[in-house]
C-alpha cells in the first residue's frame, strides 16, 4: 500500500458546495482505501492504496466524490516525496509575505511555465516547481493579480492552500 494526499478544489465554498470531512471519508473508504484522515475542513484527505497509477487514483476518487457530494470535486493527488519536495521549494524562496501554492493535476510544459513565471511583479512572484506553483504575494495580498485561477488559466486544473496548510500537511502525513 502506498501513501497519497488527496487535494480536494472548491468544497466548503457558499451554500452549494457543502462536503463535509465524514462524507469525504466515507467516499475515499468505499473505494477501499485504508488509513483514510482529513485535515481540517478545505479538503485535504491522506490514503493508502495498492492502485499506483495517480490518473487512475484521481478519476476513481472524483467519481466517489460527485456520487457522494452531488457536485464535481475535480482532486489533484500529490505523493509524501511530491509534498516534501514542494516545502523545500517554498523554504528556498524565503519570502516573508503571502505564500500560496497551487498544486496543479498535469506538470506544465515550459512554454506554460514561462508564460505563468512572467506574470510576475513586484507586488507577487510566481515560481513553478513540478506540479506546483509558488504564488508569493505582498502586503496588499487581496489585491493580488496572481491567483490559483490565473495559475489555472495558465496551467490547467488547480487547487490553492497557503504555506501554513501545506507545512502541517507535510509535518503530519509526508515525514520518512
């Protein structure tokens, strides 16, 4: 069996796309998971399976997920050795603002990882690593023009946590 983490995109977003942590367990235990845990409630969920194709893991699970939910839940799967070597990319950045990582479901080519890099100013700075985006921001973060939906307009399906969720993450489930 081997470990996943599972990152769920737009749950627990306004009244219609409610899935709560108990229903998102249930779903990924009906495909016959073992080891199943979610962290906190913006659908991160942690797995042990013997499939080993990640499409497969992520097609599998979406399925689960819209039979349970009721809506699409697109999902990227991330390995331990993915997630640990995204946090060592952050560290390597130093920035002191806002930091947000947009894991994304294909690595970009790099006409795409160039295209989403240029975008970059002084107000934020984009920096891809594998199938992740680094989105460092400044003081005024809510203004920002770099977004997990520029990010994916760029480079396809993504979904956003902020450096704290992905570092608790990586501490909790991704340790050797």
């Amino acid at each position: 069996m081997t470990t996943y983490v599972g990152f769920l995109r737009a749950i627990n977003l306004g009244a219609s796309r409610k899935f709560p942590r108990d229903a998102i367990v249930a779903a990924v235990e009906s495909l016959g998971f073992a080891g199943v845990a979610t962290h906190i409630n913006t659908g991160n969920v942690r797995f042990e399976t013997a499939m080993r194709s990640r499409t497969r893991i992520e097609a599998a699970l979406e399925k689960a997920f819209r039979e349970a939910a009721g809506f699409e839940v697109p999902t990227i799967v991330m390995t331990p050795a993915e997630l640990r070597e995204t946090l060592a990319h952050a560290e390597a950045f130093g920035h002191g603002g806002r930091h947000y990582v947009s894991f994304l479901k294909h690595e970009p080519d790099p006409a795409q990882v160039a295209a989403i890099e240029a975008r970059s100013s002084a107000e934020g700075v984009a920096r891809v690593g594998g199938r992740a985006v680094h989105l460092m921001l400044g003081a005024n973060y809510h203004e920002a023009r770099l977004t997990n939906a520029v990010a994916e307009r760029h480079l396809g399906v993504a979904t956003n946590r902020n450096l704290t969720v992905v570092r608790a993450i990586v501490d909790k489930w991704c340790r050797e």
